[in-house]
C-alpha cells in the first residue's frame, strides 16, 4: 500500500513540471514558438524547453519524419530518462498524412517508438497541442501513459523495426544481439 | 553583352527568358563566356528525366543583373551511364546542385570531389529522382508492410 | 596548448534554425572547417509533384518554406499562369501583393526575433513571435488557417478578402508601427548586440553575386537588388516603396562596413517598415472586380508544353520555380530554387572558417538558412 501512495505522489509531481526535447523534426515545429512564448504560454502549466535529452521528460515529434530524422529521434528517444512520454503531433505521424506515397518519410510512428498521445490535424492550432499537453498530464496522473514500459517490453520488435527502416529494406535484418555486443 | 548577341540561335521563350541547347562538351565554354558578359548570377542546375527519349537534360540557369535576362543552358547527356564535366570552379554553388544530381538522378559529374551522400542516409534502392522508380509502389512494398508492434 | 576537436551542432540544437545540423572542425575556440548536413526534412517534394494533377501540387507547395509559406503558393501559381499564358484579374494581383507582405512581416519578426535569441536577448524573441501571431490572426480570418493558407491559386487568388479586411490589417498595422522603436531600442541601438555584431559573419563584398546571394543579405552587401523591382510581379510595379540597402540605413548608424550581423539585421528591420507601407497603398489603391479567372474545370486541366522560370523575392532571397510540362494533366519536373541552398552551404561553408564558436549561430540566423528549402 505504502508503494502505491508514493507512486502516486511522484506521478502527481512529475505531471506539474513536462520538459520538452527542444528538437523541431518537422514543419510542426512552426507552431511550437507561439505555444512557447507569451501569447499562449504553456510555462504556465509547467512546460518549459530543454535543450539536452537527459534532462527532458516529453519528446514531441512535430509531423513528418524522414528516416534520417528517425535514426537521430531514437538516439535522442533512448538518451531520455524514464519515464519518458511521446506525443506525435500532425497527421504525418498517425498515417503518413500528405507525404502518404513519399518514399523519405515513415507513414506510422507507433511502429518504431511507442507513442502516447497524437494530435490529429495540419497543422494542429496552439490550443490543440496545449489540450494534448493537458491530456497527458491527466494521462499521467492515472498512470495510463505507460509507452516508456512497452519500449523495455517490445523493444525487440522496436529494434527490428527501426533496423527495417533504416535499411530501407524488409529482408536483410541484422540479429539484435549480434549487433550490441559490438 | 546580351545572350542573343553572343549566341545567334538562342531562342526566346518569352521576355526575358532565353533558351540555348547547346552539345555537353559545350557547356563550360558558354557559361564562362555569359559570366564574363554580365551573366554573374547563377541560379541553379535542374535536372530532367526524359525517360522516352533516354536521355537527362541538364539546364544550367544564368541571370544578368544589368540586362535583367534570364538564360538557359539546355544540354542532353545518355540517361545510362551518362556523365558531365563539373563546373565547380565557375561558380561555387554548381557544386551542391551537381551532389543533389548526382544523388537523386544519378548522373555522374567528372571532378567533383564531393558527391556522395547528401541528402539520403543509406539509400539501397535506384536513385529515387528517376522516372522509373515508382515511389507508390516502394511505399506499399516497404512501409506498410513494416510489421505492427504486436502487444501481448 | 591548443586542442584540436570536432563539433557537432544539431539537429537537436537551440542554436540552428530547425532541422539541420553542422559539423565544425575547431581548434581551441575558432573554427577550422565546416560542413553543412542537409536531408534531415528530406520529403521527395519534387517527385510527388510528378504523381500529382497541377492542381493537386498547391497544397503540396506551400509545405516547402514553412516561416513563409504563400511565396511558393505565388511562384508555382505564376509559373503555371505562365505556361497557360493567363492574365490574371488587377484585383487579385493586389490581394496577392498584400499576403505576400504580410507573410514577409512575419517571416522577418520571427528572423529578427532568431538573431536577438542567438545573442540571449529573448525579449526580442518573445515580441517577435506575439507580434507575429497577430499577423496569422489575420491570415486566419482571410485565409481560414495559421500556417499553411492555400489561398493563391494558378489563376487569382480562392476568394475576396473579407469586408472588414482593411480595419484588421490597417489595426495590426498601426500596432507594428507602434513596436517598431520598441525593437529598435533593445536591438539595433542595444550596446550588447552592437557588440557581438558589428563587423562578425562577413559575407565579402566582391564574392556576394558569384557566391548566389540574393535577397536582404545581398542588399547588406552594398548591392540595390531586389527581384520585386527587376521583375515586378503581383502590383509591385503599381505600388511605390524604396529598396533599403547599405550604406542607406535611413534612421540607423552606419557602423561597419556592411554584410555583417548588424546590417543584415538593419535591413530587415527596414524592410518590415517597407512592408508595412506597402500594403498600406495597395488596401487603398485596390481596384473591385473578379479575384479568379473563370477555369475550365481544374480536374481536366492540361497545361501546354514548355519551360517555365518565374522567381519571387521572399524575406530570404531569391525564390524560384522551374516548371517543366510536356502538355499533360501532371507536370514532367518542377524544380524549387531556395535561397538557403546557397546562404546555408556554400556560403557558411566559405565564411565560416576562422569564426569563433560563439558567433557562428548568429551568422547562420542572420543569414536566414531555412532547412526544408535546401531539401525540399
């Protein structure tokens, strides 16, 4: 029991203080500095911009993102500490959006890195991200933001995943364990 | 002086849009010769694929501040195994626009030490700019068959 | 002793403007050697133009310059205008020349707004970004979205402007001329900017035309260039406003010898005044009429065979568009000239050398490189 009320307690304080990756991966990053500064300012719920990963707790993947992107978003993704929370913010990330038959850009994100919460929409207006930011806060407060656990869960499937992508090929996909022991 | 004055059979397009084609070996000669004449801006290289005829064409773009002139250099190499010289130290940017071709069509631009991987990371398939890549199909072949992360 | 090392900065970096990122050489505090890596944005524009009906491209188009997207949305739209040989109505080219400002006011506040946080002067940041919001309440009202506006389309603009068009623009208006001695005491006459800008990020003088410079970077560089008056299109050649360009900076001191930060950052602000002006005398010269040539219906569009180069003078530079057809319903290759292929390549990569670290943010800022037009 007493476990319970402490896990409760760090996720009521965990919620009050988001830092967000400062990484713009795509054209949703447009609508990032009007949420950030003073006209809708979401430093009043306690979001701020951080700089390093190590430091931050949410990672916003703002549209798009070309598998270049995607090499550098997981590097930065596995820097953070858990728990950690992902928003996939624009069409692009639930199916590919406009850039559906791009042959750069990946069409589903949950199929690399667990996401939490997706803001439909191209691209969404500042109160749109300020409510997703609320949902998660409540997400996290009931403990139901948990795509932190399913990356240590599934993160073979994530890996070979991401191996796919990277290669840009389906066949030809090294083992997982073969490749960390490098 | 003007392209038309330099290039009898250069052919205008519209007001200020001039059109030469001219053989590849050609090139370098004319886009020195316009920016010695007050050509001194270059706008960029564009490639296109002419898939029925089997052939790139290469368009180097050339504008005059002084004559507000816009020129064409319009040249056509073999679309297999077609190569160019590299007009790198004409002018600086040649040289980004020849490792964007180089990347996206393929074309191979003899002295430049630079092309190699530019924009793509680790791209297995055809060069992705060429009319016979089918960029529809690749998706549906390789993005939507990327499996789902199947939860217990 | 010093110690020889190698830098990376970005793509996860508050000091580059979006997703890029550069690869510095450094001994001790000064830069060796830098490369520019590109492609993060990467999206294929160009060959989906090619699956798409000439139609079906303008939404596509206004994706590839994300701080000024209704350039492109003019530059395709021309080219395509070009191609059918359409003249499109007088009322229009006004309302075109009004979004073309107000998109160019935004983008610069949020520029200006760029170089101040790169020196750590984020009031001005602050400012830039509220200020500009105001301007995409306008875009919201005219236009019915914030970033991406769709509006100007091969043939006219979608609709009028709405009634009460000219109280809201002329009220934002009031309210920019109002601010404008509020940026120019904390950053053009701020002893701290002057400091760390005058005389840094040296594009030279005699290379700038060969090197591909245009736009506000060009005209920091001595040189009265702007393609609104080379090539007037919209009403630009119906509306009177003045180029700035060094050494005239009108009301600021002259304290170097241009083409560095402090006068790039000048012009700007300079030609946020222009802006302001010129949509002035364009919501009071507007003619009535039509906005949109009568289509033949825009599924069935074919578009006659030719080449096509049309260029617009965005707040970064010469803009460009060249749009092959072969008379079919799909364009056969449009090919999008940014400025920042230039300003963020071979430009940083040749000035960039014996800088120290600290300045080498504000010069890319300065000079505007804006990724997804380098990728497209």
């Amino acid at each position: 029991m007493r476990n319970d009320d402490w896990k409760k307690v760090s996720r009521l304080v965990s919620k009050k203080s988001l830092w967000m990756v400062h990484f713009c991966t795509g054209c949703g990053a447009m609508e990032m500095p009007p949420v950030m500064t003073s006209r809708y300012d979401m430093e009043r719920f306690g979001i701020a911009p951080m700089a390093t990963p190590r430091q931050a707790d949410v990672l916003l993947i703002t549209g798009y993102l070309s598998i270049k992107t995607l090499k550098r978003v997981v590097q930065v993704y596995e820097q953070m500490r858990d728990p950690k929370y992902v928003i996939g913010f624009g069409s692009c990330t639930i199916n590919g959006g406009m850039y559906w038959d791009s042959y750069n850009t990946i069409k589903d994100l949950s199929k690399y890195i667990p996401v939490d919460l997706y803001i439909a929409g191209c691209m969404p207006r500042p109160e749109a991200i300020m409510d997703a930011f609320l949902k998660l806060m409540e997400m996290i407060e009931k403990g139901e933001a948990i795509g932190w656990k399913k990356y240590h869960k599934y993160y073979d499937q994530y890996k070979r995943n991401q191996r796919m992508a990277f290669s840009y090929r389906l066949d030809e996909v090294q083992d997982i364990k073969e490749d960390d022991a490098k | 002086m003007m392209a038309k004055e330099l290039f009898p059979d250069a052919q205008e397009i519209r007001k200020g849009r001039i059109r030469i084609e001219v053989e590849p070996e050609k090139v370098g000669e004319i886009v020195k010769k316009l920016k010695d004449n007050g050509y001194d801006h270059f706008v960029m290289l564009s490639c296109i694929d002419w898939i029925n005829d089997g052939q790139f064409e290469l368009v180097y773009h050339m504008w005059s501040y002084e004559y507000r002139e816009h020129v064409m250099i319009s040249t056509r190499i073999p679309r297999d195994g077609g190569s160019m010289v590299t007009l790198r130290d004409l002018f600086p940017q040649i040289e980004t626009y020849e490792r964007e071709i180089h990347e996206m069509f393929g074309v191979d631009f003899i002295g430049n030490p630079r092309l190699g991987e530019f924009i793509l990371e680790g791209w297995p398939h055809m060069p992705p700019m060429r009319k016979d890549f089918d960029t529809e199909k690749f998706v549906k072949d390789f993005y939507y068959k990327i499996p789902e992360v199947k939860e217990e | 002793m010093m110690k020889e090392f190698e830098l990376f900065v970005g793509p996860n970096h508050p000091g580059v403007t979006g997703n890029m990122s550069y690869h510095l050489w450094v001994e001790g505090a000064t830069i060796k050697k830098v490369e520019t890596r590109v492609g993060y944005l990467h999206r294929g524009f160009e060959k989906l133009m090619e699956k798409r009906i000439w139609m079906q491209n303008v939404p596509l188009v206004c994706r590839i310059c994300v701080p000024e997207p209704d350039v492109n949305e003019a530059a395709y739209s021309m080219a395509v205008e070009d191609l059918m040989g359409w003249e499109i109505p007088e009322r229009a080219k006004y309302i075109r020349t009004i979004i073309l400002e107000l998109a160019r006011l935004g983008a610069h506040l949020l520029t200006v707004g760029g170089i101040a946080a790169s020196f750590g002067l984020y009031t001005i940041a602050q400012w830039g970004v509220g200020d500009r919001d105001y301007i995409l309440d306008i875009f919201e009202q005219i236009t019915g979205a914030r970033v991406y506006h769709i509006y100007i389309w091969p043939g006219g603009v979608r609709w009028d402007l709405p009634k009460n068009a000219k109280e809201l623009i002329t009220k934002v208006l009031d309210y920019l001329e109002k601010r404008m001695p509020l940026y120019e005491d904390l950053l053009i006459r701020n002893k701290v900017f002057i400091r760390r800008a005058v005389g840094v990020g040296i594009v030279p003088k005699d290379k700038a035309i060969e090197w591909g410079v245009t736009g506000p970077n060009l005209r920091a560089a001595g040189y009265q260039l702007d393609f609104r008056k080379l090539e007037p299109y919209a009403a630009y050649d119906s509306v009177d406003f003045e180029v700035p360009y060094y050494p005239k900076l009108g009301e600021y001191e002259v304290l170097s010898d241009g083409s560095d930060i402090y006068t790039r950052t000048a012009i700007r602000l300079l030609e946020m005044k222009q802006s302001i002006s010129i949509i002035r005398q364009a919501l009071k010269e507007m003619p009535e009429g039509d906005v949109i040539l009568k289509h033949p219906q825009w599924f069935a569009w074919k578009v006659p065979a030719g080449y096509s180069y049309v260029r617009v003078e965005s707040s970064k530079g010469e803009y460009g568009y060249f749009v092959v057809s072969d008379g079919g319903k799909k364009p056969v290759r449009v090919h999008v000239r940014g400025p920042s292929y230039t300003h963020g390549i071979n430009v940083l990569e040749r000035i960039a050398p014996g800088m120290n670290i600290a300045d080498f943010s504000p010069t890319a800022i300065s000079l505007d490189v804006c990724p997804p037009d380098i990728e497209r």
